[in-house]
C-alpha cells in the first residue's frame, strides 16, 4: 500500500468518528442550554439503547427498516444518483404486498409470503425504477421527482385505503382488510424483534457483494464515478442506473412488506412512521456503503429508542431526538468537504515516489483524459 | 518477554475485575432509586403517550392538558412521551412505561395505537389497564383494555350557533382532516347548530385529506376567505394554522380540540373542547377505589357529552352578541338536560335523501349515528375525497 492510500484509509476511518464526536459535542451544548449534564444524558442514551438486552432489542426493532431503506438511497447512489423517495417505495411496497395478501388469504403461508415478498419489492423497485427511468431518458431530477413521489405514494395509498381495499368494519380509523394470521411473520425465537433485522442484514450484505465483488457493482461505481468516463468505455449507464434505482427501491419496498407483515397486519396511515427518510440520514452517515449502513442503522435505531428516556427521565422535549439526529446528519456531511485535505497535509516530497503508482489504478479517469 | 506477557495479562485482568466491580457498584446504586420508587406502593404511576407534541393547540395538546391535571393530585406520578409513531415505537415506549416506570394504568391516546399495538401488548401485561381514546373497543378485546370517547358534536351544534349569529354573509366553512364517521357527525351537528338559529346559513366543507396538513388547512382556510366565508371551524389534529389565518383574513373562528382564543383573540367565537381532565380524574378514582377494568367494575366503554362532562366550550369571544349567548346557553341546558336531540327527523342529507325519517330521532348514543356516513341539508361538499 502506498503513502496516498493510507492516508486516505486513515482518514475515511477518522472523519466520520470526528464528525460524530463534533456532533456529540455539539449537542451536549444544547444539554446545557436545557440545564442538564450532558454525560448524564449520553448516560440515558446508552443505556436507552444498547445498555440491556431488553433495550437492545428495541433498538434492533427500529433498526431493521432502517437498513432496507437506507440501501434504496445507497443502491441508486453508486451510479452517481442521489434518491430520497425512500418513504414513497416503503409506502408502496407496503401497499402491494398488502394487496397481493389480500388476494392469496387462503394460500399456505410460505407461498403467500414469497408472493408478498415479490410483491413489495416489484412495487418499490418500479416506483423508484420510474425515477432512474425519468433520469436516465428525459433528464429529470431525481432528487426532486423523487421528494415529490413520496407525497403521490402517500396519497395513493389514502386512496386504496379509504377506497377500494377498505374493511367496512374500520369506521374512524380507515384501513385495509387484514392479512390472514398465519400468513404474518413471527419474532425471532426468545426475541421480540421480528425477521426484519434478518432480512436487512442479509439484504446489506448482499448489496455489499454487488457493489464491491461483481462486473455489474463495479460498471455502477465506474458511473457513478466518471458519467462520461463510463460512457467513453461503452457501459450502458443509462441502464445501470434504472437497474440501481430498481434495486433500490425493491429494498425500500421489501421494508414496506415487513412492515405490513410483521407489525401492521393491514395497511394504513400508520405506514407513514418516516422511517424512509431516516433511511436516506443512515445512507449518507455510511457514505453510501452498504456494510457501514448496518452498524449505523444500529446507531441510529439506538438514538431513536433513546427518545423516550429522553422525555420521562430528562424532561427534554420530544424533538431533542431530531435535533440530536440533525445534528449528526449535518456534522456527516459538512466533514465530505474534508476529503483529501489530510493528503495535502502531507510534506510533498514523501509523495514523489508514490506518483507513478497512484496515477496508473485509477483507470476511469485515465481514459477520459486520453 | 514472557514475564511482560504475564505481567500484562495480570494487569488486564485486574482491568476486567475493577471495570466489573464498577459495573456492579453502578448497577447496584443504579438500581436503588428505582426499587425505592416501586415500593413506594401508594404511588399510581400513569403513562401518557401522544402521537405528536404536547402544544400542538390542539388534539395532544388536550389530553396533556388532562394529563396535568393528574400529576397534580397526592399519589399519582404521571410519566409522558409525545411524538411516538402508531408502529413498533409505541410498543416499545409502553413496555418501557411498564417496566422501568412501574405504570400500571396507560393512556395511548392515539387512534392508531390501538389496533395491533395495544391489543398485542394487553395479552402481555394483564396487570396493566390501558384505556384507549376513540372508542374502539369491540367484545372480544382483551378485558384489560377499555376506550373512551365523547359526543364533542354537541359542543360543535353550541358553536354552530354562535357562528350563525355571528355571519354577516351566511357563509361559514369547516376544514375537514378525513370523510369518517366522527369527523362527518361534527361537520353534521355544527351545520344544524347554525340552520337552528338561522335556516339559510350555508357550510362548506373542505376535506384535506390527512389529521395533520398545515399547507392545505392554510390553503383551505384562505380559499373559504376568499369565497366569503366569515366563520370557521375544523377537524384537524392542531388547528392552529386556521385560527391565526382567520385572526389574519378579518373572519371569525371557532376552535376545536383546545381553548384556541389566544391565537385569535379578536374573532375567537367559542370552541369545542374535550375535557380530559374530568374523565381522567374519574377514571383514577375508579381506580384508586380498587375498580378495574378486567373484573368489569369500570366498564370497557365509556362515553359522555355536554352532560357528563366529556366536553365543553370554550369561554365567548368579544364577537359574540347578548343574543348568542342568549341561544347558546339555551340550548346548551337543553343539550345538558337531553331535552335537545340534534338528529330528530325528518331529515335529510345534502343530495336530498332522507336520512332520519319523520318521527324518528336518534339520541346521542344511538349505534346509527356512529357509522355516519352522510352530509346534512346546507352542507356543501361531498364525503367522496
């Protein structure tokens, strides 16, 4: 390894503990502004979430759609597109799944549940397939159409629910028929967190495989890092980033699936619970890589959980959640622009002999000089 | 070299043993406080759970309200979190009221809380009472979960008066969250209210859709303004944005939920308010007498208006004329008295169906007036969204 890349290695490794530990501190300011200790506080907080078996577990509850949803803004992302219609897929896999369950009741459980699977993974991964798809042919932004989605997905699924899949029987709380008991996932075993955090976990892992260990990851990264590089070499990116963007929102979707299945039973407003746009906040703190997507949904389920002991321990009031997420959100992307200045820290002459090296591994970029 | 290994492990593990000691002095004086607080037996901690902030001027606002009014009486530690979403989060937070708060008795006061969430957790906690605002309760549920509700359209047929009087134009509007049954029976009570007085006043309805809208409700409330409307109320979670829009546009309003008229005190008519603090306080009686709700002392549903002191209204604007009042009040003892029954026929719907035949009336606890699913005469609008 040369000097340049453990340089970098060490500052990939560094920034965002820094950028945490900034945000750490800047918070504990807010503490003291409401009168409190702050490591009494960052006390409750550990304790809330990862102190105890019971409370890890609920941190693990709220992490679980966190991971799915995260990678439906990570997935889009190596081809360079930056996606936030996370709550929308969510919402409409949620729907789709809950449709196709309502139609398969009386199926044995496995099959009705891979149906559903399908199902809420097709939804999510044509809905935000349909943004890759705008990009990739009429130049549409996909940050925007994809903010914009989430409000249509909402409002459709108002629709279904206070039209054509509504119970009867839900009068002053609209929602759909309910699933068939059998056909709902369990816990795990002498747990109380549901198959989710399985299946994100393995859905993480995966995503990591794709992007780090296949031709089809690496074309992606090639887009996402050089746009015209990569069409210089004859990748089709056009293609790669509607495949992303399906992907992407087949995860998405995949979490609205579990969601219905395992905490739900049927669909409703319920749905709407933001856990998509906190999976956009968990893509970004992991710089969109899927294997640090894991542990910060962990993290960040951890803080959520905490929202409680928060208020009934600390009195603060019930945002101090989101000002404590915010804060680590803005500290993460504020240190991006910090990238590559610890290189340039770096007395020049150490660099010299490195220089050949550096210049021939980054193929891409050669190309489009050439 | 091996004796630095030794010596090294020795010290690491003199680390693990120190470290552990002082986790277990911490766990140990960590724990005292709260076995201290548990023994305190006397002490009947509440657990209150809202699904959005504690001063929304509005549904949450209500019952933390309520909830105050608890905390202030000998023997009773009222523990609270807002902003819980209707999914796992809820779950968690009222196993963590019951586990680490000693809560014995819950109040999730969020329709969606209910079903799966409350239910699934009741099986769990036996021990535990949760009692559940909206009514939702069905034969059936498990025996220590009870839900609650008022006729707060009572209130609304009160305000539906004072508005009528009030309108220059004849015009008033309503800003609408969802066409359900409770939702479509405030719209209905506060329309007839004000054709009681006034038979020609018209009501335009406007649904937005979802409990919590502040763009649309604004957009709503200024699209009835500028149509003429010089009255409103609504059916939203926080109505704060239409009052102090209405304040702003020169109109009249009538608040919901909450006493809103410091947001409006110029044209604040009156409100429909809820009265947490009264149920809640009969409720802990209840309880604190040795009733429950799984041997059937305190029962699974309990409802009230005007009468049973469920709602209210808020206190009259400066808007409000002697002659108002003077209906209001009124109708306010009849409604008290139950002399009042607003659904009395022949009645009929805005397309012009009948919808109560001639004769018939149903009573503030008839069944059939839960599954409303119609718009009275003088509304203008339709349930479809």
């Amino acid at each position: 390894m040369d000097l340049n890349q453990a340089v970098d290695r060490i500052e990939r490794f560094l920034l965002p503990l820094l950028s945490i530990g900034l945000a750490l501190i800047l918070f504990g300011l807010f503490c003291v502004c409401q009168g409190l200790n702050p490591l009494d506080v960052y006390a409750s907080i550990y304790r809330a979430a990862f102190g105890r078996w019971s409370s890890f577990q609920n941190t693990l509850l709220r992490a679980a759609p966190l991971m799915l949803c995260s990678l439906c803004t990570i997935l889009p992302a190596q081809t360079g597109l930056i996606v936030i219609g996370n709550e929308g897929a969510l919402v409409i896999g949620a729907l789709s799944a809950t449709c196709v369950g309502m139609l398969v009741y009386g199926f044995a459980p496995f099959f009705a549940q891979l149906l559903m699977v399908f199902a809420g993974c097709l939804g999510g991964g044509l809905w935000i397939g349909l943004l890759g798809l705008l990009r990739a042919k009429r130049g549409v932004n996909e940050t925007i159409s994809g903010l914009l989605l989430n409000y249509v997905a909402i409002a459709l699924l108002n629709f279904f629910v206070e039209g054509p899949i509504r119970d009867p029987a839900s009068l002053n709380n609209p929602a759909s028929f309910p699933l068939a008991d059998s056909h709902l996932l369990g816990n795990l075993p002498g747990m109380r967190v549901h198959f989710g955090i399985i299946v994100g976990f393995v859905a993480c892992l995966l995503s990591t495989w794709l992007i780090y260990r296949t031709p089809l990851g690496f074309s992606a990264r090639v887009t996402g890092g050089n746009y015209r590089a990569a069409q210089i070499v004859g990748l089709s990116v056009n293609r790669l980033m509607i495949i992303f963007s399906i992907f992407g929102g087949a995860a998405a979707g995949l979490a609205g699936m579990i969601e219905v299945a395992a905490v739900h039973g049927r669909a409703n407003d319920d749905l709407v619970a933001g856990y998509g746009y906190g999976g956009v906040l968990v893509a970004f703190v992991a710089r969109q890589n899927p294997l640090v997507a894991i542990f910060v949904s962990v993290l960040v389920g951890g803080i959520l959980a905490s929202g409680g002991i928060l208020q009934r321990v600390h009195d603060l009031p019930d945002s101090t959640v989101l000002i404590f997420q915010g804060l680590v959100f803005l500290c993460v992307l504020w240190s991006d622009s910090f990238y590559g200045k610890l290189n340039s820290l770096v007395p020049h002459f150490i660099h010299g002999s490195c220089h050949e090296i550096f210049n021939s591994s980054c193929a891409p970029e050669d190309i489009s000089h050439g | 070299m091996s004796s630095r290994f030794s010596l090294s492990r020795r010290i690491v593990l003199r680390g693990i043993l120190a470290a552990g000691s002082l986790g277990l002095v911490k766990a140990v004086s960590g724990c005292s406080p709260t076995n201290l607080a548990g023994n305190a037996e006397r002490d009947l901690v509440v657990g209150f759970i809202y699904v959005g902030p504690k001063d929304d001027y509005g549904y949450n606002q209500a019952h933390a309200v309520g909830a105050a009014a608890l905390s202030k009486i000998d023997g009773i530690k009222v523990v609270e979190e807002a902003s819980v979403p209707e999914t796992t989060a809820v779950v968690e937070t009222m196993r963590n009221m019951i586990e680490q708060d000693k809560a014995t008795l819950l109040f999730p006061t969020s329709f969606g809380y209910y079903d799966p969430h409350i239910l699934k957790l009741a099986k769990e906690y036996p021990d535990v009472q949760f009692l559940h605002c909206g009514g939702l309760y069905q034969n059936g549920h498990p025996t220590n979960v009870g839900s609650y509700f008022g006729y707060i359209d009572e209130a609304q047929y009160v305000a539906g008066i004072v508005a009528a009087h009030a309108s220059k134009t004849g015009k008033l509007g309503f800003i609408a969250a969802k066409p359900i049954p409770q939702v479509l029976r405030n719209i209905n009570s506060y329309t007839l209210g004000a054709r009681s007085v006034r038979p020609d006043v018209t009501n335009q309805v406007i649904f937005t859709g979802n409990w919590s809208e502040p763009v649309k409700e604004a957009e709503a409330m200024n699209s009835l303004a500028d149509v003429g409307v010089d009255g409103v109320t609504c059916h939203v979670d926080s109505p704060k944005i239409i009052m102090e829009l209405a304040e702003k546009r020169g109109i009249n309003c009538s608040g919901y939920h909450t006493d809103q008229s410091a947001l409006a005190p110029k044209g604040y008519l009156t409100g429909a308010e809820w009265d947490w603090s009264s149920v809640y306080q009969a409720y802990v009686n209840d309880i604190q007498a040795g009733k429950s709700l799984a041997n059937g002392s305190i029962p699974h549903l309990y409802r009230g208006g005007l009468g049973d002191k469920f709602v209210k209204i808020s206190p009259f604007g400066p808007n409000v004329t002697a002659d108002a009042k003077k209906d209001a009040e009124a109708a306010l003892q009849k409604l008290l008295t139950g002399e009042l029954v607003i659904y009395s026929g022949e009645m009929k719907d805005n397309t012009g169906r009948i919808v109560i035949k001639k004769g018939a009336s149903l009573k503030q606890r008839d069944l059939a007036l839960e599954k409303m699913d119609w718009l009275v005469a003088g509304v203008k609008g339709s349930t479809k969204v």
